[in-house]
C-alpha cells in the first residue's frame, strides 16, 4: 500500500504556486477592510481629488461631523490617509498609493 498520499496535492500538479502563494498580507487586508465600509471609501474617493479639509468632507459625502472624524481617525490610523495642520485646520489626503490604484482598477 506504499506510494504517494492522494489527499495531498502533487507538487507536479501545480509546480508554478507554492505555500507562500497563501501567505495573507496584513497590510492589504487591512486596506480592505478600510474601503469595505461606505463611509470610509466616499471619504477615500473624496480624497482621491486632492487635499481636503476636515470641515468640508461630512458635506461632500453627505455624513455628520462626528460620523465622518471617527472614521478619518480609523484611516489614519491604517496608514490611508494623512492629516496636516494648516492654522486651525486639518487637511486630509490619500497617504496609500496601493488605494490610488485600487480605485483605479475599480473604476475601469
């Protein structure tokens, strides 16, 4: 009964992938989980135009203040997005070139 185990996959059978073809990327999971949820990606796609100011984007995506700062917080906290201050404002854009493309892809 000696010989080759069938339940596994032959390597000859699929030469070209190997494990770490399954390896998950923690950043990019991450990233997707960041343009999963409606909020976060109308803001990304906001930003995706340029700087913006952290009092403008609630009106522009059609969400309140308090809804919209929660959610840049979580995306600069992923590394999406960036804030610089200018005076008393806060100006937010893409800080993630992979969300550039991404987009990109998506709206083709």
């Amino acid at each position: 009964m000696g010989g080759t185990n069938n339940y596994l996959p032959q390597k000859t059978i699929y030469p070209h992938i190997s494990i770490d073809d399954y390896m998950i990327d923690e950043g990019n999971v991450q990233l997707f989980k960041a343009l999963s949820e409606e909020t976060r990606y109308k803001i990304v796609k906001v930003l995706l135009d340029g700087e913006r100011c952290a009092c403008e984007i609630p009106d522009l995506i059609g969400k309140t203040q308090s809804n919209t700062s929660m959610h840049l917080a979580k995306l600069q906290n992923w590394g999406v997005i960036k804030v610089r201050k200018d005076g008393k404002m806060r100006l937010y854009s893409i800080d993630n070139e992979k969300v550039r493309k991404i987009l990109e892809v998506l709206e083709e």
